[in-house]
C-alpha cells in the first residue's frame, strides 16, 4: 500500500501540477487521496475511514465535517475550521452580500485565508479574476504550478481549481473559482480536534466558540431535520465571526445583521419555483451522485445558472438545519 501511495505522489509531482519539494514519502493520506482525485477529476470530497469533509458552496451551503447541513445569509469574515491542537492552524472565509440576484437575499464567499503561526494564504476572487497572496504578497500562480507556503504547505493550481495542503497537520482544501463566487472543500483527519462552522469530524452537533452547543430540537415527523430559532443561530454566527480585518486584500464585508430574515424555498415564487426545478431535474440527469436537490431549488431559484456548477459540490448531508423566523 505504501510503495502505492508513493507512485501515485510521484506521478502527480511529475506531471508538474504539485512541484512543490514536498517529498513523497512525507506525504498525508487526506492530503494525497484529495490531490489524486482533484488530478483524476473526481470528486474531492473524501468518503475513506481516515478523513472527513466538509464544504461550503454557492450562496453558501454549508456542510459540516460529520454532515450536518445549514445554510449561511449573513455577510462577515468567519471562522471556517481551527485547530485544537496546538498548532495554530485556522481557516477563515470572507462572505459578501450578492448583489446580481434578489438584492441581499443571501451571500456568497468572496476569499478564504489559510493562517498558520508565521505563514498565510489567502486565495480572492475578483472582477478581473483570482487573485492569490502568500505571506501577505500578492503571486502569481500559473496552471499546473504550485507555490510554497514556507515549510507549513504548498497551494497548487488546476484550471479554475486551487488545491491547498497544510503537510504539517495533513489538512486539504480545494477552491474551486466560478465567476464570481468560491466553492471550498476542506478535508481533515477523522481524528482531527476541529471547531468552527464546519464542526467537527467526530461530533454532529455544532458547538459556538465558547464550546456551548446550539439547541437543536429534532421534528417530530422528519428525523433527519432539526429546528433552531433564529436568535440562538444569530448567536452561533456571532461567536465564529471574525471582527478584525486579517485579510490583506479586498473591501471589509457588510456588518451582519443577524436578526434579519432567513430565505428560504417558501420565499420563491411559483413560477420561480418551477423554473428551478426544470433546471435541477436536467441537472440531476447528468451526474445524479452527490446531487443535492434542495440546494439546487435554492441556487437556481434565487441567483440562477451562474450557480449550477455548485450543485454537485455538497457534502453528503445525514442531518439539515432548519431556523425558525
């Protein structure tokens, strides 16, 4: 299984996409299986005994590490996933309110920055396209090339996708750029001592910074949602919000305003509705695995196509939230 592993890094390294001089026989499982698949075309959402992922997609849909699965409408910089460990590690998005759809009705990531003790990346996207600091200079980072992240990591490029690895805590993440908006997936050791909007690989419950967990109570009728009220979820947000402005580039997001409504489907029309729905059932047709139909109704029916590439980038979810206005 080793000398398995060692071929199939070195073959990537070869093919010049991942040259950064991380040796092969350091490599991490996490970070090696999601850099096969990203090279292979697959999915890079990791379903092996050893790693978990956990995405955050389009306006964002966000699903955490164990599959606990909620929606994001507020606006802000906030903490993804950090480290309990010791090590430092953080990942932190930038969420901006979309202004091409129903004016403020939802947001979208706009940047995410890797922070580790000494080093960051941060990857933005921009009207005139990706733009990529490290160790807060801007780089430019050509297709199939990588940069190196001092000794914590390296952030290589395929096409419109960008392919983070910490090699020290064996963590991937992979931004896939559309045209105006990021896709992330982070994947970590199952064992990985997490916190943050992405949760954790071994708990389902989601937990505010402070370690309280959001009271979640089941339906009585669907057991795989549970309901929240909006003031408590206004809180969970505000505990992972980051106040400070720690990124090096792009204009400070909107001040959240929590107590605001939360869209939802029932908020469509249902011409709207039906409109999205003949778009998610075309799209179901051409790739039915990991197709999130629910997400698919919401992304169609309040931004558009210019979200369908989202649609099959959602964890798998066992578990959804629902906030109560």
């Amino acid at each position: 299984m080793k000398m398995t592993k060692t071929l199939l890094l070195s073959g990537l390294l070869l093919s010049g996409f991942a040259n950064a001089p991380q040796a092969a026989e350091d490599a991490k499982p996490c970070v090696q299986a999601t850099l096969g698949a990203l090279m292979s075309g697959g999915s890079a959402i990791n379903t092996s005994l050893q790693c978990n992922s956990g995405t955050v997609a389009s306006d964002p849909h966000i699903t955490t590490f164990k599959g606990f699965a909620y929606d994001h409408n507020f606006p802000g910089d906030y903490t993804l996933t950090e480290l309990q460990d010791g090590s430092g590690f953080s990942i932190v998005g930038r969420f901006i309110f979309n202004t091409t759809g129903m004016g403020s009705a939802y947001t979208i990531p706009k940047a995410v920055k890797f922070q580790w003790p000494g080093h960051t990346a941060e990857i933005h996207r921009g009207e005139e396209g990706m733009a990529i600091w490290v160790d807060e200079k801007p780089v430019k980072l050509r297709d199939n090339k990588s940069v190196q992240i001092g000794d914590v990591g390296y952030i290589s490029r395929k096409g419109s996708a960008y392919f983070v690895a910490n090699t020290v805590s064996d963590i991937a993440t992979v931004v896939y750029a559309n045209s105006f908006y990021l896709d992330l997936n982070v994947t970590v050791p199952r064992e990985a001592d997490t916190q943050g909007l992405l949760g954790k690989p071994v708990n389902l419950s989601l937990f505010d910074r402070t370690g309280l967990e959001l009271p979640v109570a089941p339906d009585e009728t669907d057991p795989e949602l549970g309901k929240v009220s909006h003031q408590d979820f206004g809180k969970y947000l505000e505990s992972w919000r980051v106040a400070n402005n720690i990124f090096a580039n792009g204009d400070v997001p909107a001040l959240p305003d929590f107590s605001s409504k939360i869209y939802t489907l029932a908020d469509l029309s249902q011409k709207q509705l039906q409109r999205a729905q003949t778009q998610c059932d075309a799209l179901e047709a051409v790739a039915p695995e990991g197709f999130n139909l629910r997400n698919c109704l919401f992304d169609m029916g309040f931004g558009g196509k210019k979200f369908a590439k989202s649609v099959y980038r959602h964890q798998v979810a066992v578990m959804r939230l629902e906030v109560l206005n």
